[in-house]
DNA sequence: TTGTATGCGTTATCAG
DNA sequence: CTGATAACGCATACAA
C-alpha cells in the first residue's frame, strides 16, 4: 500500500502539501496539484483512513445493532440504513444483539474502540449507561426512549387498530399472542389489541410466546389451536408467527378467513404472498432505517435537527385472511 | 476515553510496562501487574484498536459483501458468517453490493483502507484485479473461482435434481424460470435444470427473469402462466420466485400440486411455512456462512488449511407443491 | 504557496 | 523485571 510519503516524494512535494490537496484545505499550485494527481494515479494511493481516524478521532465508521437479521423484519431496516449511510460515505460495523445483553454491551464496546461516529441500535435496554456513557450519537431505532433520538412506530396504536378491525370483521372469540416478553415492541402492540377488546367488551385469550424465531412459530401455532380450538380470530404477535398461525389453520382444515381471521404485523416482504396472502400492520421498515441514518448523520455532522424523535405511521393493510368489513 | 498513558501513570509504571501486561509478551511484576488492573478498572480503560490496528497494521476487522440482505436467503450467510466471527473476536463491516461492480470495488476499497484483515465476498466477478490484487485473504461465498477459497453449493447438480424429481412426479410440460443472467448460481441451477430436461426428453419452456426481489417476483409469475397457461411443472430461480407463482397459481385457480407443481431453490425459512408448503432445493445457508468465516479466519491466523474450497451439498427437500413420486 | 515538526494511542526494540 | 523511544500514516500549527 502506497502512503502519502510515497506520493509526497514521487511528486517531489511533502507530505503536507499532498495532505494539503487532498482535504483540499489550504492553498496549492496549479502544477504541483497536477504532478500530485498523476502521482497518486500511478501509485494506486487511497488514504489510510486508520490512521486518519486516529489522528482526528473521527472515522467513517458508524455501528448497527439489531437483534437478528434473520428476522425479516431487520434486513429491511439494515437496508434502509446502509443505503443512506453508503450515500454519505459512511459504513457500518454490524452486529446481532439477540437481545441479549453482554452481546449488546460487546459489540457497543468495540464500536467505540473502533472510532465510530455514531450507532444505531435496536435495543430494549436505551435507558442504561451503556448508552448513555457513550460520546457520540446514538439512534434508537425500532424503540424509543424519552427524550432520546430515535426512530419507531407506534405500537400500541398497531395494536389497537389491529383488535379494532378484528372486532369490525366479526371476530368474537379472539387469541391474542403475546411476543416476548422483554421485548418492548412486541408488548406494546400486544397492550394496545388488549386495550381495545377490553373497550369493546370482547372476549379473548392470550397464548404467550418467547421467540421471533421460525422454527419456534409452529409450536405457538400448534399450542394455540389445542388451548383455544373455536378461537375466530389471532391476533398474531408479527408477520412470522402469523404464518405459522395461518399454515396450522389450513393444516386443522379451518377456513380462513371465513372461519378464523387472522392479522400479523410489520408487513414483512413475504406476506403479500402468503395463501392466502396475509392481513397485516404495517411498519414502514426500510423508510425506518433511512429516517434513522439521516438522523444519526445529521447528529454526527452538526446540521440543524427539527425532531430528534420520529413516530412513523402504522397502517392498516388489508389482504385476504380477514374478511370485509360489516358496514 | 482513557488511552493508556493514564493507566501507566495511575499505575505509577511505564506505558510499556502497561502495553506488556495487556497484551501478556513479556513479564511483569505481580505487584505491578495488581496495580495495572486496578487502573484499568477505576478508568474503565479499554485500548484503541484505531491505534493497534495502525502500528500492527492489522486489525479486527473483517469486510462482508453481500448482494442484497433484503434476499431471505442472504441473512441466513450472513448470519453464519456473523456468529463465527464473533466467537472469535472479529468485527465485521458490511456492505451490500446490488451485484453491481462500482459498489462493490467502492467497498472492497474502503475495506482495505481500514485496515480489514480479510474478506468474505459474494460476487460475479470474483477473477478481477478487485480480489486478484488484494493483499489480504478472500473467500468467496456461494460463488466460486477456479483455485480461490470459496464456500459454495453445486447449482448444478441442485437444478438436475429439481428437473429429475420434477419428472418423477409426473410433469411433462415444465417451466424452467432462468434467473437473472448476470447472477451464476442462477445460470448454473438453470443450466442443470435444462440439461436434465433434455436428457430426458421432457418438452420444457423457458421464462427470463431479471431479478429475485420481491416485488418483480409477482410479475414474472403472472407472466409465466400468460405464455405457458398449460404448463404443468415449475421450476423457479429461487424460493421467492416460487413462492409468488404458488401465490397466482392459486388465485388462477390452478390445483397445487395435482395440476402444477412447483420446486423452488434456496429452502429459505418461509418456504416451510407457505400454503401448500413449498418444495425446494435446499443450501444449507448458515452453516455455508459459518464454514465461510472458519476458512477466513485460518487463513487469517495461518492455521493450517485441508480444504480451500468447500462444496456444499445440496438436498432435495420434499413437502406438498409436488405429488409422491411414482413407483 | 510550501515545508518542518508534532502528536494521535499503540506496540516493539533495546538498553538498563 | 522495567522504562525510553521510535514508528505506524496522517493532518495541522507554525514558519518560511
């Protein structure tokens, strides 16, 4: 690798003058700008941004912390992150948290050993020195703590909605599924759908569930038919679980939606092409993780910030394991 | 953030003395070495890898390029990749190149010029100057080049499978769906495909596709049944592909798997949970992630090395968008 | 407009 | 067993 003394000498400059060029900070003969250029041309140079980032304590560096990529709910937010911060000239140091604590601690640790300028984590601990000992911005994204940037959707009112449209289709006997217990995304929707069957005065059931994880979601599908066989409507816990639910339901021969009606939530790529294809909320994931990035860019390079939080929308969408509404 | 200077004068030693005992190459007083721990404690000091990585010139760091995470198939690599790294102290920088060669020689550089210690790429392009000239190892994942580290499956093979079995149960006017062109796996599964067809003389039409995303994915399946309504077998470019012709077949009316079957290719962790569920040919992603990472970091370390290029084997996974197989 | 010297935090060499 | 010190590659203050 050719270093900036290499350039320096084949252009017959110092170093300076070479640095000089190309932060473009200061001034630079015509000439000697061109006999640098070619120099570093032929010498293939491309800074070393170690030692830059050693130098001025700032890299191009910043760290992503999600739970499980392997959640089709995060890749979508990953996306949308990388796409802006690739954008900006940023990268991401990445890292699966799966909610577990010492793994989240590990890798913030190593972000900052590693000069990153800022971190976005999905986290359900925000509220915690890990966070807030750290110099530099931090972005929630997906969890929300007071006064803390961050970048979510309203959970409860998903929830909400979801029990809300359940109840206007005819459900009567719904089964709401509870996610994990410490995740606080997962409990917020769950009390929102609760809240409003207890409003309305409808009966209903909970199956609680510890994981996301696909091959967990058939059991919680499986144990929710045996506890509630006449349940008519799930209200499911995300996208993954829904499926499970709906797949178990046409394997006990039930009709959905004419029998059971059910609705996830996220809105996740694959559910559109469910069979049928699946009601769900929608989370706007990858407008989420962009929203977060330009957020966390703005922190890092001091530009003026109008909201520090961002409450995305949570949508209704309407496919075909639910039935028309009753007017 | 604490450097090690202040440890050395909390501790009343020398920076070296502090350096030799972190870093254990050399004695060190057992006195000393209590007080050491003790100021590394009290200011929670924790060392620069910016300035280790530039003074060793190695670091920690590990480059992932993958083509779209957004792919279901691609978080499950990653994934394996991720967890191998962890469990022994590498970071990983991700990138997603869309296949496209400027992202990805744009990653690849800022990879090298932080000081990455070595690369996991999935690329089309492996045999050009962007891998030849790195000085640091690859491996390619799920792609390979001749004589390079590479963890891979055989889509060959993989697509003489899906049509043999595909023509076991009985189907005779196949569709083979080739993928995008540029993609090899793609081209290699189709390729296998066809040749089987042929050898079997089974009548086979082909229908192009120029991407895996979802949303182009309904397309392709509305489009295969305009030209091919009588087309009794479908073998799709990947699981997504075929989930969404599952999905229009269904709503044309068609009988799965009585009047079309279909396979797919990748086995990602929604195809066992679609209605019918999907049969497909299986990678086994993670562990082929995993497997990855393992091959990197021996090389990394120069450990010793049986096998540079692993090929993963590849497994019909039977459920219900194919008939038994006839006797 | 350009060059010299210094320091960023670490590790390794070498002398003590 | 321990301490000075040079060096890693770069950016900046200051001089020229």
């Amino acid at each position: 690798m050719a270093t900036i003394r290499d350039v320096a000498k084949h252009a017959g400059v110092s170093v300076a003058t070479v640095s000089r060029m190309i932060n473009g900070t200061g001034y630079v003969h015509e000439d000697t700008r061109r006999n640098i250029e070619t120099a570093i041309k032929e010498l293939q140079y491309t800074p070393n941004e170690v030692a830059r980032s050693l130098y001025k304590k700032k890299s191009k560096l910043t760290g992503l912390l999600l739970p499980d990529i392997t959640n089709p709910f995060f890749p979508e937010l990953a996306r949308g992150v990388e796409d802006e911060m690739q954008e900006n000239d940023y990268r991401i140091i990445f890292g699966n948290s799966d909610e577990d604590r010492d793994k989240e601690q590990d890798y913030i640790q190593t972000f900052v050993q590693n000069n990153v300028v800022g971190v976005i984590a999905s986290t359900n601990s925000p509220d915690t020195d890990t966070y807030r000992k750290l110099a530099i911005p931090v972005v929630f994204l997906d969890r929300t703590a007071d006064d803390s940037p961050s970048v979510y959707s309203d959970g409860r009112e998903g929830g909400r909605i979801a029990a809300r449209e359940m109840i206007a289709r005819g459900s009567r006997r719904v089964t709401v599924m509870q996610g994990p217990k410490h995740v606080r995304p997962a409990q917020d929707r769950f009390k929102g759908a609760v809240e409003m069957l207890k409003e309305q005065g409808i009966d209903y059931n909970v199956v609680q569930t510890s994981s996301f994880s696909f091959t967990d979601a058939g059991t919680w599908a499986e144990q929710l038919f045996r506890q509630y066989p006449d349940t008519d409507g799930v209200i499911a816990s995300n996208d993954i679980v829904a499926a499970a639910v709906l797949h178990e339901a046409l394997k006990l021969g039930k009709k959905v939606p004419e029998e059971v009606q059910i609705i996830g939530y996220d809105d996740v790529p694959l559910s559109g092409i469910l069979n049928p294809a699946l009601t769900t909320i929608r989370q706007p994931a990858y407008d989420m993780g962009r929203a977060a990035a330009r957020l966390l860019i703005a922190f890092i390079e001091n530009k003026p910030i109008e909201q520090s939080t961002l409450q995305m929308p949570v949508t209704f969408t309407e496919r075909d394991t639910t039935r028309k509404a009753e007017q």
